[in-house]
C-alpha cells in the first residue's frame, strides 16, 4: 500500500472527478494520544475497528455485498502493523483514505481534520480545500444568501454552481447536510441520513463550484453557507 504525502492538485482534481458511486472516505487524525503511544499492532488494530464500523454501516444500509467485499478487500493492507511503522512522524496529521471497489488511495495531509468514516455516493473531499491555493478571480460580485443552513439556501447555491455561476462559495465544515441533486430538475432533496444512496451537500456544492471555475473557502461558523455570483 502506498502512502502518498498530501495530495496533490492534479490527484484532488482525479478524485473530484471520479464517477465511482460507492465511495469510502476516512479521514483519521493522528493524535499524541492512544493509540499512537502504543505498539504498531495496536495502532493497526485501533484503524481496523474504524474499518469494521465502516463495514457495519454498508451492511445496515444494504449495499451489495459483493461490494462491500471489494471495498473491504482494498482496505485491509491498512489494518496491518507494518503500515504503521511510522506512525510515531505522523503525529498532528491526518490519514486520509478514498477507496471505492476497485481503486484505494492513502494520504498523510499535514494538518489535524475532524475524523469521518462513511460510504456515500461521492468522495468527501470537503475538509481537503482548506489545504489547496486555489486562484481568486476579481471580479463584480453579489450575494446570493448569507444565513444560517437552510433548505432555501442549498436550492439557490447548488444550481447555480452547476451552472458556472458562482465566484466564491464559503462554508463551515461544521454540518450534517446529506442528500441528492436532481441536475436535470435542478431540485434539492434533503435526507436525514448518510448512506451510499446520497452525499453531503455541502461537498456537492464545493465539488461543482471548483469544477466550475469558482473559488471555495472554508470558514469557521457552524452550518454556515453562502455565495458571491459572477
């Protein structure tokens, strides 16, 4: 298993654009604490629990099985001690995963994230624009919504990131949105769960934005979201 040292913007841009819909993404702080004090077996075995919960939440979600097998196959080398060898030079990092069933990429990004585990129908690559220099474009702007997450704000800001619309999109890392976009309706449906069926909005609007030629910026408010038009 190859351990690449943070990502790039060519292998961001790769993972943006992949057309998985099974998408496994951990992210896996590593703290001065257990179980990084421990022995490289333990380490391994605390990250194969986070593995394991991963695969409880496939099965109570239904996924094919056969599926999940794949998923699970390409993440057990990272349950073996001798990835962690090096765990002692990762501390105040973040080991961050992607995998679907055919693919698995490993990161160690130079900054503490918030940890996350789950199966949706894209990467969550939210946290990860916080790390990339993207170009801010001067031009006229506008805003289009500045307030607390609302279901009216995602119905404005998401269509028209997919419509090459939106110059600067900023929002909080701090929210529990998930859902689906109807791109051919241009509709919002919020969900009030995570599963392989659907994906963070937030991450949706970030995703489609960057591709799009905006600018994305993470603040620090709680469940806060707002854009500036072109």
């Amino acid at each position: 298993m190859i351990l690449k040292k943070n990502i790039t913007p060519a292998e961001f841009d790769k993972l943006i654009q992949a057309e998985s819909i099974n998408c496994a993404s951990i992210y896996y702080p590593i703290c001065p604490n257990y179980p990084f004090n421990q022995s490289e077996e333990e380490a391994a075995k605390h990250f194969q629990s986070i593995i394991e919960l991963l695969q409880l939440e496939m099965q109570s979600q239904g996924l094919c099985s056969s599926t999940i097998l794949n998923i699970i196959s390409l993440l057990t080398p990272l349950t073996q001690a001798s990835f962690f060898k090096e765990q002692h030079e990762w501390i105040g990092k973040t080991l961050v995963v992607f995998s679907d069933e055919i693919h698995v990429n490993c990161y160690l990004v130079d900054k503490k994230l918030e940890p996350y585990a789950h199966i949706t129908n894209n990467y969550y690559v939210l946290p990860l624009f916080e790390l990339l220099n993207t170009p801010k474009k001067v031009r006229t702007r506008k805003r289009v919504a500045t307030s607390a997450l609302t279901i009216d704000s995602l119905d404005k800001i998401i269509p028209l990131a997919f419509e090459k619309k939106i110059e600067t999109l900023c929002l909080s890392l701090k929210n529990s949105v998930y859902g689906v976009y109807d791109e051919i309706n241009k509709t919002v449906l919020i969900d009030n769960y995570i599963s392989y069926h659907n994906m963070s909005l937030f991450n949706l609007a970030a995703i489609a934005t960057y591709l799009n030629g905006g600018k994305v910026s993470i603040i620090e408010e709680d469940a806060m979201i707002h854009a500036e038009l072109r």
